[in-house]
C-alpha cells in the first residue's frame, strides 16, 4: 500500500517529462459543432499581428521607405513578383488572395514555432500554430479550389470544362479526380509538415530540454516558410492554370 | 496494481480537470530555446542585406529622378530666357522697321512728286515746240501754196458756207 502513492508520484513525473499530446482538443460547443477552440484562439492571434502589422505598415508612408516600411514593401514585392510568375499578365486581382494565404500560413507557422504558446494551459489540449490543424488546412486547401474554379469559369464561362477532355476525352476521370486530389494533398502537405515539426520539437523538449531541441527549431522554420510557400504558389499556379489558354 | 492502473485511468484524464492557467515552468514552455532562437533571428535579420539593397535601390531612382527634373527645370528657365530676348529683339525689330518704312514712304512720295513736276514741266515744253513747229510749218506751206486766185476762190468759198448759215437761220 506504501508503494502506490509512490508510483503515482513517478508515474505523474514521468508525464510531465514526456506530456506529449497528440489529437487532444479543447472543445467549444457553437450551435450543433465541436469547434477546436486552441485552433481559433491561436489564429485569432494570428489575424490580430498581421491586422497590426498592417496598421503600423499603412499609418505613415514616406517616400523614401522608413524600415518598418520598407519590409512591408518588400513582403509585397516578394507576393506580386509569386503571384506575376504563377499567373501571368492577369496577376492583379489575386495578388490579394496570394497574398492572404502566404500570409496567413507563415505567420500561422512561424507563431507555432516562435511563440511560447505552452505558457498557457488549456483545460485539454494546447495551443499550437493553426496550420498544426488538419481543419485548418482543409479549409485553405479548399478556399484555392473555389478561388481557381472561380477564376476558370469568370474568364472563360462553361467553356471552362472543355479542360476536361483535353487533350484527349479518355483522360476524363483523371482530369475529374485531379480536382479532388490537389485540395487534398494541398492540406495534407502543410498539416503534415507543420505537424511533424512541432512534434519532434516537443519530443527533442520532453527529451532534452536545452540546446538540443535549438537546430531542429531552425529546422522548422525554415520547413514552414518553405510550405507557406509552396502553398501560395501552387495556389497561384492552379489559379494561373485555370485562367490560361484562353482565346 | 489496481492503483497503478487507476492512476493510469487518472492521468489519462487529468487535462479534464485543469482550466485556463499558467505554465510557469521554463523547461517545459521550451522558453530559453525560443529566447535564443528568436535572439538569433533578429540578430542575423538585421544583417539581412535584402532591405538595405531595396532601400539603396529605392533612393538612387528617387535621386536621379530628382537630378533629371533638376536639369530640366534648369533648361526650362534657360530657354524662357532665351524667349524673353527673343521677344525683345523682335519688338526693336518691328518699331525699327516701321519708322524705317514710314521714311522710306516719305522719300519715294517726295522722289516722286519731283519727277512728276519734272515731267509736266518737259511735257509743256515739248507742247509749246510742237505747236509752235506746227504753226510755222501751216505758215510756210501757206506762204508758198496760197496765190491769188486759190485765195479768192477760198474767201468766196467761205462768204458761202457763211451765207448759207445765215440763210438757215
């Protein structure tokens, strides 16, 4: 009977060191839906330091960019200049959207990795990037279908579905299940990866709490600006490739 | 053994029970790692030469815009100098020219209204010697053509016409 409380004591040391939690959520009830509320909360965050940043980048402009400014300027030379190559001459009216889902992504996956969300304590789950989500990358996956079949259909009207028999009528149903497979692996590469970084750097935490976990960290950065990226372009491509062959 | 298994049971649910907190413990919050990790980023960010080069990019355009829209005032205001000049040169031209042209018209009127009276003058000479010439030549053919007789055949001839005019009346 000694032993017991004993090996409770261990058992609750060993899962502090080790509290790995996967596909734990802090559930809020809204209407008739579980909503992941730790996914909200955290993109909440998210959409409050791009809406700030947009704020601090619009609130003064000079001529000769201050360098607050001159990065913000930057950002979007950098989403034109990916929206431009992707779609092409008619790139203006979806630098926006571009732009919205790098941004969104980036700042998603680099508050996961930079922030020390552990520092709050939900009643279940944790706070973690948004794009650590699967819902939320389903989301976005599906946002560019709707965004490239919108840009398809404006330009080019029902003649936009001549693309499925193209170049020849046999490769119809892969043509039909492409439309199904890129918002899929579109979501499951950035759930994925995100997923995946910020495991091993809570595992590498649980493990060694110091030093070790520093490069696997730069890691992660650098993987999730690169899966922003990747998501924004292939966006752009998709939206370009709809668009494109047009008469 | 059932309490280990209890206990098992206890922490697989003890998240149910905690409530919105904060986690004070460093290691676990993983918070000198990111310290250091953001510490590094913004280290190394300011070193980004991107921006700079963006900034360097962004003043020379201005600069040599400037310097070109410099120069091209420059030229404007040369040139409106230059036009000013012009424009005076041209009205000393036009007051020069209009009272060289009055004078001138004043000569020629003057020129002319001498060789007119010249020309009258000669004209009447030349009137005066042609009657006179065609008088003395009447009279000499006169002296030698007109003898007696043709001379009183001529005064009958005319106490004729003459007396037939009265006779009208």
């Amino acid at each position: 009977m000694n032993i017991t409380p004993c090996s409770i004591k261990t058992l609750k040391g060993l899962y502090d060191i080790s509290g790995v939690e996967v596909g734990q959520h802090f559930y809020w009830q809204i209407g008739g839906f579980q909503i992941h509320a730790q996914v909200l909360i955290t993109s909440w965050v998210v959409i409050t330091i791009l809406l700030g940043s947009v704020i601090i980048a619009v609130r003064n402009p000079q001529t000769i960019p201050t360098d607050g400014q001159n990065f913000f300027e930057y950002v979007l030379e950098f989403i034109r200049d990916l929206s431009k190559t992707q779609i092409g001459e008619e790139y203006g009216p979806w630098v926006p959207f571009i732009g919205t889902m790098f941004l969104f992504i980036f700042v998603s996956n680099w508050s996961g990795a930079l922030l020390p969300w552990k520092i709050i304590e939900l009643p279940h789950g944790e706070l973690a990037a948004p794009t650590n989500d699967i819902n939320t990358t389903v989301a976005l996956a599906l946002l560019t279908s709707a965004a490239y079949f919108y840009a398809g259909l404006s330009k080019k009207g029902l003649s936009y579905f001549e693309k499925y028999i193209k170049p020849t009528p046999i490769l119809l149903p892969i043509n039909i299940l492409e439309d199904f497979t890129k918002p899929l692996s579109l979501s499951f590469r950035l759930f994925g990866n995100i997923l995946a970084d910020e495991l091993v750097v809570v595992v590498l935490v649980s493990l060694v709490p110091l030093v070790v976990p520093i490069p696997v960290m730069f890691l992660g950065l650098f993987t999730s600006g690169i899966q922003a990226l990747i998501f924004a372009t292939l966006a752009a491509a998709y939206i370009g490739e709809s668009m494109e062959g047009h008469h | 053994m059932k309490n280990v298994t209890h206990s098992f049971v206890f922490l697989a649910h003890w998240p149910f029970a905690g409530s919105f907190g904060l986690n004070t413990d460093i290691l676990a919050t993983n918070l000198i790692n990111l310290t250091v990790v953001v510490g590094v980023l913004i280290f190394f960010g300011k070193g980004v030469y991107l921006l700079d080069n963006r900034k360097q990019r962004i003043l020379s355009t201005i600069r040599n815009s400037e310097e070109l829209r410099s120069g091209t005032l420059e030229q404007l205001e040369k040139a409106r100098i230059r036009l000013q000049k012009v424009e005076l040169e041209a009205d000393e031209y036009r007051m020069n020219g209009y009272s060289e042209i009055e004078r001138e018209k004043a000569n020629l009127i003057n020129a002319t209204s001498i060789s007119l009276e010249q020309l009258e003058k000669a004209m009447n000479q030349v009137r005066q010697r042609v009657f006179q010439q065609a008088v003395q030549g009447a009279l000499g053919t006169l002296n030698s053509c007109l003898n007696t007789e043709l001379h009183f055949r001529t005064i009958r001839a005319n106490i004729g016409i003459l007396g037939a005019i009265e006779w009208k009346r």
